[in-house]
C-alpha cells in the first residue's frame, strides 16, 4: 500500500486589501501571502479499487491550541477535495486519510484550505493522475479562496477571489510569532463588520508595492484591511494586539480575518525569545515560525 506522507502549511497574510462589497455579494481582494512552517500532517494512502474511503481528523500531539473538531466529515475541505479529484477523474479513487492538525482552527492562517491542497497533490501522484499543478489550483478555487494559493505555496499576490495567483520570489529569510488567542472571528461575521465600515477603493497597488519593495521586510509594514472588523466582532483582540506590540516592542497585525496575531522577527532566535516573552505576558499559546516555498511531501510503501 502506497502511503503520501505531506506537510501542509499555514498560510500568513503579509498585507490583505479588500475591496467593497459586489453585486454578487462578493468582495475582490488582493493579498500578498506567504506559506510558513506551522504544518499540518497528513498520511494519504490508496487503496484497492472498490474499497470505500476512510477519512480520520485529529490534533497532533504538538498541537498549541485545540478547539473542538465538530463539523461533518464531508463538510471538511480535505474531504472535499478527495471527492472533487473523484468527480474530475470521473471514477472511485479510494484513499486512507489520517489528518493531524497543528494548524488552529478559525485563525486566519488557512489551516483547512492547506489540508485541501495537499489532498489534491497526495490523490494526484497516488494514482498518477494527468493533472498539472495549475490544474489543481483550478479544482482548488472551488473549494476555498486560500486553495489556489497553497496549491502553490512559497510566496504570491492573490488577487480575485483568490483564483488568481501570481508567484514571487522565494520568503525563507521571513520570521513571525504567531500568537493564538482563544477567541473566534468568523469570517462571514468579519465581513459582515467590514461592510457597516468599508475601507473604499481596493488597494491593490499598497499591496504590491510592499511585496516588491525588496530587503527585510518593515514590522510595521504589514497591513491588513480586516483588522478592525475582526476586533469589533472580538473586542478583546484589540486589547491583545496592543498587549502584544507592548511586549515586543514592534507592531503586531492580523492573520486574514483573523483571530491569529503575528509579529515580524528580525531572525530565528529573535522570534522564538519574543514567543517566550508573549507567552509569559500573555498566557497565550505562541510560536516562532519561518517562511517555507512549498509542502514537502515524502512517498513511502510500508
């Protein structure tokens, strides 16, 4: 039995302009994204035609915050994605998957659209399916906004409703914490809150310009324009955001519609002293992470 061993990672928003409201409904956005080293783990196997597929969701034992997995099994976006390479082969391509999770669930940092697009990549290559990269970004886009990006991964503008992607140079030499409040910002909520407040014209030219900007990136560069309606729908993050720069003497910002909070580190032991000071101050679970160009994955055969 062939088995796909992957490492998806966490997405983090740099800078996130959004547009206002269209008369689909929608919001156009442009987004500078990086993939970081905060990874869920997934185990892909196949099996024998004919067999039905078995799907297993958990924490990894070095999970930092928890919360409760709760919603259906066909609901989640790994699954999901498993039944949309089956609709696009047009025939059962019956897996084993055993997903552990890292990544918070509810943090802005894209933890379950990671788990999708490395189900796409693990599906492809156990059954050699005639798909290239971009074709999977393509099945992606109906998934999630985030897929198409970490079908990728490393670096990128999104743009869209994040279907369209346009890779850039490598972000290994990036440092974050990332803090994890325990408090929850839905993102329909958020925008909903954005909505009563829009920040007007999409700024897509901001984003741009920092992305390209070159050298080690300002911590007080990032910008993100759901910030503040993620704190109106959780007060307390604004009370966090403020508790956090204190500590680290530098801006933090928000992870896509939040409630993950993020610091950029000058280099590796500068960002995991600063996750040690803010959990001491906060008592709040935080990490040091860096920035990685893609999921790593490894095939074995028991």
């Amino acid at each position: 039995m062939d088995v796909l061993t992957l490492q998806a990672p966490a997405k983090a928003n740099l800078a996130l302009a959004v547009g206002p409201r269209g008369p689909d409904g929608f919001h156009e956005i442009c987004s500078w994204m990086v993939t970081i080293d905060l990874c869920d783990e997934l185990d892909v196997a196949r099996l024998e035609p004919g067999r039905l597929s078995r799907y297993a969701i958990l924490w990894h034992d070095q999970a930092r915050r928890r919360s409760e997995i709760d919603w259906s099994i066909t609901d989640d976006l790994a699954v999901r994605a498993h039944l949309a390479l089956e609709e696009r082969a047009g025939r059962g391509l019956p897996v084993q998957l055993r997903l552990a999770k890292r990544i918070p669930v509810g943090g802005g940092l894209g933890g379950g659209s990671s788990a999708a697009a490395a189900m796409l990549h693990a599906v492809t290559r156990l059954y050699a399916l005639d798909a290239s990269v971009d074709d999977l970004a393509e099945t992606g886009a109906s998934l999630g906004s985030d897929v198409p990006f970490l079908v990728h991964g490393g670096s990128a503008i999104v743009e869209g409703r994040g279907e369209r992607v346009t890779r850039l140079p490598s972000t290994t030499d990036l440092h974050l914490v990332l803090v994890f409040p325990g408090v929850r910002c839905p993102t329909a909520e958020v925008y909903r809150r954005f909505d009563d407040d829009p920040s007007g014209p999409l700024r897509a030219g901001a984003v741009r310009a920092l992305a390209s900007a070159g050298g080690g990136l300002d911590p007080a560069a990032p910008f993100n324009d759901l910030a503040a309606a993620a704190v109106r729908v959780a007060p307390e993050l604004g009370d966090l955001i403020e508790r956090i720069a204190t500590v680290a003497e530098r801006p933090a910002h928000v992870s896509g519609s939040g409630s993950t909070i993020f610091v950029v580190c000058d280099e590796p032991m500068h960002a995991q002293a600063l996750a040690e000071a803010i959990e001491r101050d906060t008592q709040l679970p935080a990490v040091s992470a860096r920035g990685v160009d893609s999921m790593a994955y490894d095939l074995r055969t028991p």
